[in-house]
C-alpha cells in the first residue's frame, strides 16, 4: 500500500482531522457526495473531511484497492440512525500527496442527511468561510 494511503486509514482511525491537511497537495480537488461542485485548496478540503469525520460514527474502510496513483477505498459508516456505504477515489500526485478526492456514496436518504449536517458546520467554519470570500 502506498505511505500516503497507509496515513490516511491512519488519520481517519485516530480520529486526528488536523493531520490530514499534511497529505493533501495544496491545490487538492474534492468532489462530494452532496452536490455537484469541486472544492479546491488544501485548507478547505481539510476543513470539509475533519466535518465528515465529525458526522460520520463507526466508520471503517472494508476494502483498500489500487497501486501506483489511483486508489479506490470502500467504507461503511453511520449518519444518525443511517447506514451508509461508499467509496474515496484517491489520486495521488508525483510527490505522492492526494491530488484528487471523490466521494461516491449510498443511499440517497443518508446523503440528504450529510449534507444538511455539513451545510450547518460549514457556514460556521472560519477555514471554509475564509476560502468562500476569496471567492467573491
């Protein structure tokens, strides 16, 4: 498995989201599960995914596949009362830090929940409320 990688089931199971901007290259894209937009920069995306890990309870990673750049790894986690399943599409750049982050997710009804739960964190983010005036 690749270090990068390796670190971030790490991050993800110590529940540490302020090590996660450490793997993140500073021009990361994420794409979620929510909506159809792309969030862009290092310090946005970590203050999107320590939210998502806030939200999320018992999560775990079930299947870690790929080599090289291109990872696919396969959760299951809560959202209230909700199960959900889904998958992180990772790649990763030449200096082997997470280039791009997709987020494809199921069912639709835990998906509505998650991002109403992250539309009200978000908005009180100073990370993210500083990335949106830059923005404008």
């Amino acid at each position: 498995m690749h270090p990068t990688i390796q670190r971030m089931t790490e991050i993800v199971a110590s529940g540490d989201d302020s090590k996660i901007i450490d793997i993140l290259a500073p021009d990361v894209a994420f794409l979620p599960p929510t909506y159809w937009k792309t969030w862009t920069g290092g310090e946005p995306v970590a203050a999107i995914l320590g939210h998502v890990g806030q939200i999320f309870e018992d999560f775990t990673y079930r299947r870690i596949m790929g080599e090289g750049a291109d990872w696919a790894l396969e959760f299951q986690c809560r959202i209230g009362d909700l199960d959900a399943v889904g998958v992180d599409l990772i790649t990763l750049n030449d200096d082997g830090l997470i280039q791009t982050f997709e987020v494809v997710m199921r069912p639709l009804k835990s998906i509505a929940v998650l991002r109403e739960e992250m539309m009200s964190r978000i908005g009180k983010d100073a990370r993210f409320l500083k990335y949106m005036s830059a923005m404008r």
